[in-house]
C-alpha cells in the first residue's frame, strides 16, 4: 500500500500546475485560484511509481482531474507528458508526469475499473478510501478520463470511477473521473 510521507515539495503540486495546466487544452485557464479539493491514489504494484488522481479547482470553482505519477527517474518517451520536477523532502527529485500518459497509472485505473485494486486515500499511508464509488466493469478495453469535472451528474450504469470533491464554498459534490471503455 502507499506511504504518504509527511514531508515539503518544492515546488509544490499546485505550483507545478499552475504552470502546466494553462498549457492544456481542456483547460481554459487562468490558473489563479487553483485549490486542491479532492481525489484519491492507486498503488503501484512494483512500490516504484507514485500514484495520484487529484481534483483541483480553479477561481471559477470549475473542477478538473488531473492524474499524475511520480516517477525517481524520467519515463522513458514521455518528455510531452511532464508536468515538471520537484525536490521531495524524502526521497529527493521526483518526475511528476500527466497520468494519461504513464503506462502503470492506466494499469491500475483499469484495474480499479475492473474491481481488482482499491482506491487508496489521498492523504493517509495504508488507508483505503471508501468515499471512491467504483461501479466495476468484466472487461477493460481502454480507460477515458475526464478532465473538466460536472458536478453531480448522473453517472453511467457500470464501468465507472466517482469521486467526492469540495467546491471552493465548501460544499460536497461528486463528479465521474473515469470510465471504461
């Protein structure tokens, strides 16, 4: 299971992108405002690759999902797909890359789909987060993410990931982050 160390990043994950994120085309930007407001984490089998799916809000209370990995080296062919470095205060420099393009992210989050892996906290070491509603799929061809998030949207009758997230109110809401395909 993951280890969530209790430790600095610099530059943070919001940092990163804030930078990154008006770079994306379903991201209409700016990024001021940004706030982290919910998601959760998969474990990589092999204990090499750090996974997170987070749900970020930007100054309008749009949410987005962004997954990413977290990598002790570059990924080998995903120069297109970092989000940038940051020095982790336990295990120094990190590659955090968009989890859309990262191999062991889609593995899992198909796994998940399939009812194989549970979803970790995003937080706690250890921990697995009940508030993650899987409707599991029998098979899994490919994985579809959603980016810019709808609140509280009916989701589809299986194969399907939600999430809780908080608005920038404080308010709860749940959106879809991924289905199967």
């Amino acid at each position: 299971m993951a280890v969530i160390h209790d430790t600095t990043m610099d530059p943070t994950k919001l940092e990163l992108l804030a930078r990154w994120l008006p770079g994306q085309a379903w991201f209409p930007g700016p990024a001021e405002g940004l706030a982290r407001a919910g998601g959760f984490r998969l474990d990589d089998p092999a204990g090499e690759v750090g996974i997170e799916l987070m749900v970020v809000t930007d100054g309008s209370g749009q949410a987005y999902l962004v997954p990413m990995t977290y990598r002790g080296a570059p990924l080998a062919g995903a120069d297109d797909a970092l989000i940038g470095t940051s020095e982790h205060g336990v295990l120094g420099t990190r590659w955090i890359y968009d989890g859309e393009h990262d191999p062991v992210l889609l593995d899992q989050l198909a796994a998940l789909l399939r009812g194989e892996v549970a979803a970790q906290a995003q937080s706690q070491s250890n921990t697995e987060d009940p508030t993650v509603v899987v409707e599991a799929a029998a098979a899994v061809a490919s994985v579809q993410l959603a980016r810019r998030l709808e609140a509280d949207a009916p989701p589809p009758a299986r194969g399907y990931v939600m999430v809780p997230w908080r608005r920038p109110d404080g308010a709860s809401a749940r959106s879809v982050v991924a289905t199967a395909g």
